[in-house]
C-alpha cells in the first residue's frame, strides 16, 4: 500500500485520544463489605467482566474508527490483485500547465527554477500512453497553448519543451487553471487529470485568491458543468523553486518632470528595493546614458529595506536620450535592470499671444531676451496667423482685451492638429476658455482673496519645487481670482481653498492644453513679484507638452494610445520587430479608445527595452518598457497547505519538492485509491460503537441497581 498524501499520516497520533480517554474515565467504587451480600460476589464478579469486555470492545472500535479516517486522509492506494475488486481505470485527457513567469527565471545552483518544472513535465509525459488525450499549457498573464493532440507522442513533445523560455510577465494562476479545466471539461474522456508546475508565488493568486470558487466559473461548450462534475478532475500540484531566496530589485527610475534643454543637468533617481526579510545587500549601481556609464556607487540596503540613489546627468545634445540603471545579478536577473528616457532639446519656440499687461509674464518667460531655453516671440490677438502657430512649438494664451471669433478658430484647429496651449484665465478670455475647453466651464471674476489649497498632492509639473517651494506657494494671495465651475476634479492638478480649479489640464483630440487662473499684474496679487512666479510658469509652460518630458515608460505587453496619427509613422519594438501601429481615427473603435480620441494603438512588446517611434527615418518617441517589477520580485511562495484551496480545486495531490511524481502519478494511473472505501468502513465502525455504547450504559444501570 502506498499514500497520496503521506503527510496526513501523523493524523494516527490521534488514536492515542480515545486510549487516554478510557483510562482516565474508568471510575472506581469503593469496596464495603456487608455480610448479608457475601454470598452475591461470585454475581458481581461476572457482570463486571461482560462490562469490561464492552468497554475494550468500545476502545478496539473507537481506536479503529479514528485511525481510518486518518488513513483516508493521507489516500492510500493499493496495487496488484487486491486492486483488482476495485472500478480501474483507462486512458484520459491530460492538461499540464507550465509557470513561465518571470520568477521562475531565478537561478538556482546551474539551472532554474523554469528549467525544473520542464524536467518535471518530461517526467509526466513520460508516463503517458498513445490513447492519452494531452494539452500543455504555458502560462503567466496569459495562457499559451503549445500543444493538443489526440494521439500523444512522448519524443516530439520533449523537443517542444526543451525550447520554451521563461518571459518577462508576472503570473495569474486563476485564469491558467481555469483553462486547463475548461478544456478538460470540454472532451468526452472519463479520466480528467490536471497538472500545475509552478513556484505558487503569492502574487500569482491575487486574480482568484479572494474568491477561488468563483474564479474557475467557466462555461462549459459541452452544455454546462456542475459542481460534481468538475470534483472528477484529479489536480496535481507540483511546486519548483526554493523558498524565499534573497533579491533586490530596481523597481522605479524617476526622470526630470520638465523638459530638458541641451547644456543643463538632468536628475534621475533609482529607487531599489531589498525584498529578503534577514540579508542585507550590498553592490553597485550604475547609470548608464546612452551606453556610457555617468553614474556608478556602491549601494547598501538593510533587510526588507529601500533606498534611492540620485544621479546628476550633463546633457551635452539634443535629441531623444536612452538611458539604462542597473545593478549586480542576483539570483533573478529579470528585476536588476530598467530601462528609462528622455527628451532634450536646443530651445522652445514659444508663441505669446497677448495685447497688454505681459511684462512681468515676458519677463518670467525671457528675462534676459536671450534665454537658451526659450526662444520668445509675441503677437497681439488681432494680428496672428496660422503661419505664427506653424513656427511654435508651444503658444501662451495671455493677457488682453481677449480673440475674437476668427482667432478662436485658429486655436482651435492648431489645438486639434497636435498643439500644446497654456492659456491664462483672465477677463476677456471667457468664450475662449469654454470654446477650448471639452466641459464649457463657468467663469466668473467676482470670487474673493484666495490662497491654494496645502491639502492636496504635488502634481508632476511641480516635481522640481522642494517642501519650502510649496509651503511658500500655499502663502501666496490672489485677489479675485476667477470661480470656474463645471471641471471635473480628476483634472484639476492644483485648487483653491474654496476647491474651485486653480490650475487644470485637458487633452482635447491630438493637442493638449493648460489653463491656469493667473492674472500676470502685481494687481492679481502677490504671485507675480514673487521668486516662484518664472518656475511656476515655465513648468506649467512645459507640462502642456509631457510626451517629450521624461518617462518611466510602459510595462511589457501594456497596450497605449500614442497620440499621433498613425498613418507615415511605425513602431520598433524591443527585439527590433517592426510594425505599423493601428489607426484608431476610423472604424468603429471601443468605448475606451473613443475617450482617448483619435491616435495610434501601440503594443509595447514582449521583453523589456524601447519602443522607438519613427517617421521619415527620425525618432520622434522613445518609450522605455519594463517589467511590472512589484509582480513577482518578492519571491513569496504561497504555504503549500493552503495551494489547493486558493485555488479552489477539490480532488487534488499536492507533490512534495523533490517528490517522487513518478510513483504518484504511477499509483493513480495503475493503483486504486481506497480512501471513499475506508470512510464508509469508518462511519460504519462508529455506528457499531454507537450501538454498544447504549447498551453498555443500559447494563451499568442494571449493575448499579443490582448492587444497590
């Protein structure tokens, strides 16, 4: 006989329960001697022995009972000519599914945790028949099938497996195992067998974990399963992968919030995270921009500790710039890398549109007439043309007696095509701002003295302004600064006190503009004289452009929306796959995509790196893609007591690390597990002990009145 589950049988411990119990409830009476009953002990002496044999027949029960149930737990099976009274068993379907995730890319002495689980699904097919049915499965995020055959060959499935490669995606275990059931459950085989190789790391449950009975709610194409039917599939669990070894992983790289120009210092920082709970680490960061290493330091983090390490880059050209932070390899090198980029260039050509008052707005833009970040030029609101906005690379909105119709229109077809507007909410600009605007807000110029909101977080833009920065921007008093209503909170970046917008941003189909309510004369109040006025300015003058600031980039296989039109541009993938990126501006596009309005669908690719956006052979987008390393970088398995359950399976045998999965899978292929068999045997026993227990406390009562 052999077991399933061997590790129930200490559950045998417990017969020692009703042994104790015996012992311990015997009562003693206490001999007095009456001469009148002298000649009634020889009566006395045999009802005791007919009530200790019930009371030994009642132990031998109860013993028997208790290390059954234990026996059906740990399943035994038996094999050979007893096996034969028993229902057998032929051939069946077989789904294998296969853990690919990054996690188990982690090295583990010369080979892999992914390299183990290929070797165990060797082993099983190695036990299959040419009747099997078989499907194997690779999985992570996604499901992939790379085999279903009616007709099994062992040696062609080996080649198969021996080339798959781990990928770069976390794991979402729910979905594989209801796939490998659903396509259990839709073939007519009996026999129904699931396979799940996997390190069962805790981050790979969180689609199912909750709810593990309603995440394998599959349809059924046969016509519907019920709960019985699913229990026929016998699930083998098969954990690879040490427990809990020590990583660190490179997790953000945070890039300058603003556009940068050539000649200045760019900072970048690493965050890294130690994801061991007991080692501390030690190594070196390196920074590297453009394939030269600009930053090296060696780093060390306390146990389950983070730290960032800061870096000052000289940008000495213009132009999109790679960059690459990366750290020794560990034991997982999928998280010791991350891949970032940014925008540099020679200077901005900035349209002011503007009638009066725009000294100190000027001043703030170009205070020495010859800034090596901005190239300046100024127009009044009845006197620019289309021509004016083709030169500009950003147009400024400002002050004045406000555009007519004819200037509102040129605005709102340069802002259509792609262009980027910082418009000030100041009076005569109020049919502007509702005809820019998607939402026709409300403006009224008769509000109060107002200070911003404190309670609120930073917004992007503001990301060079330290802490002093924004206390001292909280202080500063407006004078009647416009009561804008009917903007959504989700795109106010920054509020008044009275929670009305200060500052709010709008993609309006390809372009994008920023409206802020500043009145540029020291009559406004105190903003304009105050030293945060020119870097409050030329940051909300650079976020109406973000797609040339730094960028942490997309997550490997994330779908986005390039706002550009598809049509002369293609994609170049990490790898250097080349494709034309979807044109959303036609068709019948989704719910999603109507919102994001018209552009380019772009896939960022398999594998981390860069997604390089080209037209007429120039890069005109460099998109970094990573890794989701909060995915599986903690490298926390799940108890393996607890793995079926999480994953709500029933019938399932949970293979030990180093297990011998041959002979289990041998004895519940060949051998006939006896478990259902031992429980009826059990709850026979304690109905039989049932039966003799009353009729041992009806001969007490008789002893004891017999006595009295």
């Amino acid at each position: 006989m052999d077991f399933l589950n061997p590790l129930f049988l200490v559950m045998l411990g417990a017969v020692a329960v009703p042994i104790l119990i015996h012992f311990f409830s015997r009562r003693k009476i206490p001999e007095i001697v009456f001469s009148s009953l002298i000649f009634l002990r020889g009566s006395e002496r045999r009802s005791m022995r007919k009530i200790d044999f019930r009371r030994l027949l009642l132990l031998l029960l109860r013993v028997a009972g208790v290390a059954l149930i234990a026996l059906a737990f740990a399943r035994p099976v038996i094999r050979g000519g007893l096996a034969a009274i028993f229902p057998g068993e032929g051939s069946g379907a077989v789904c294998i599914l296969i853990d690919r995730s990054y996690s188990m890319s982690v090295e583990e002495g010369e080979t892999t945790a992914f390299q183990k689980g290929i070797d165990r699904a060797l082993e099983i097919t190695g036990m299959l028949g040419e009747e099997d049915e078989v499907a194997i499965y690779l999985f992570d995020t996604r499901v992939i099938k790379i085999l279903e055959t009616d007709r099994f060959r062992a040696a062609q499935v080996s080649e198969i497996l021996k080339k798959q490669e781990t990928s770069f995606y976390g794991t979402d275990l729910a979905a594989a195992v209801a796939a490998g059931r659903e396509r259990l459950l839709s073939g007519r085989r009996e026999i129904r067998e699931l396979f799940i190789i996997s390190d069962f790391q805790k981050s790979g449950f969180t689609a199912g974990a909750d709810l593990p009975e309603n995440a394998l709610d599959i349809s059924d194409s046969s016509g519907g399963v019920g709960r019985e039917e699913r229990r026929r599939i016998r699930t083998f669990l098969i954990p690879v992968g040490e427990d809990a070894p020590a990583n660190v992983s490179i997790d953000k790289v945070v890039t300058p919030g603003k556009v940068v120009h050539k000649g200045e210092t760019a900072a970048v920082s690493v965050v890294m995270r130690n994801h061991s709970q007991r080692l501390g680490a030690k190594f070196p960061i390196r920074i590297s921009v453009d394939g030269k290493i600009v930053h090296e330091r060696e780093i060390e983090i306390a146990p389950a500790g983070s730290k960032t390490e800061k870096a000052l880059i000289q940008i000495d050209r213009s132009g999109w710039i790679e960059g690459l932070a990366s750290k020794r390899n560990d034991r997982l090198k999928a998280d010791d890398s991350r891949f970032f980029s940014f925008h540099s260039r020679k200077r901005d050509r900035v349209l002011l549109i503007s009638d009066s008052e725009e000294y100190y707005l000027r001043q703030a833009l170009n205070p020495g007439e010859n800034d090596e970040e901005i190239e300046l030029r100024r127009k009044k609101w009845d006197d620019f043309v289309t021509a004016d906005l083709d030169w500009a690379d950003l147009v400024i909105a400002g002050p004045g007696v406000g555009p007519a119709q004819r200037e509102i229109g040129i605005l709102e077809e340069y802002l259509s095509g792609g262009g980027g507007i910082f418009a000030l909410v100041t009076r005569g600009h109020e049919k502007m701002i509702k005809e820019l605007s998607n939402h026709q807000p409300g403006v009224d110029f008769n509000g109060r003295e107002e200070t911003i909101d404190y309670d609120q977080e930073k917004p992007p833009f503001l990301s060079p302004f330290d802490r002093e920065d924004m206390k001292a921007l909280f202080r500063i008093r407006f004078r009647g600064p416009p009561v804008v209503t009917g903007i959504p909170p989700g795109e106010v970046d920054l509020r008044f006190e009275s929670g009305h917008p200060f500052v709010w941003s709008e993609s309006v189909e390809k372009g994008r503009i920023v409206f802020a309510s500043i009145d540029p004369v020291p009559e406004g109040g105190d903003l304009v004289l105050s030293p945060l006025f020119l870097p409050l300015v030329r940051q909300l003058l650079f976020s109406v452009d973000p797609a040339l600031a730094g960028t942490e980039g997309r997550k490997v296989g994330e779908r986005f929306v390039l706002r550009r039109e598809a049509e002369g541009i293609r994609a170049v993938l990490p790898g250097g796959v080349e494709y034309i990126p979807s044109d959303l501006s036609g068709g019948a596009p989704g719910k999603v995509e109507k919102e994001l309005s018209a552009g380019a669908m772009i896939t960022a690719g398999d594998e981390p790196g860069f997604v390089r956006i080209e037209a007429a052979d120039s890069t005109i987008e460099l998109i970094p893609v990573n890794i989701e390393s909060s995915a599986e970088s903690r490298l926390e398995k799940v108890e393996t007591a607890v793995i079926a359950d999480m994953l709500g399976v029933d019938d399932s045998v949970l293979i030990p690390q180093g297990g011998d999965l041959l002979g289990h899978l041998e004895m519940a292929r060949e051998g006939r597990e006896i478990s259902g068999a031992l429980v009826i045997a059990a709850l026979m026993i304690f109905f039989v002990e049932l039966l003799v227990s009353q009729r041992k406390d009806m001969a007490a009562a008789r002893s004891d009145r017999d006595v009295g």
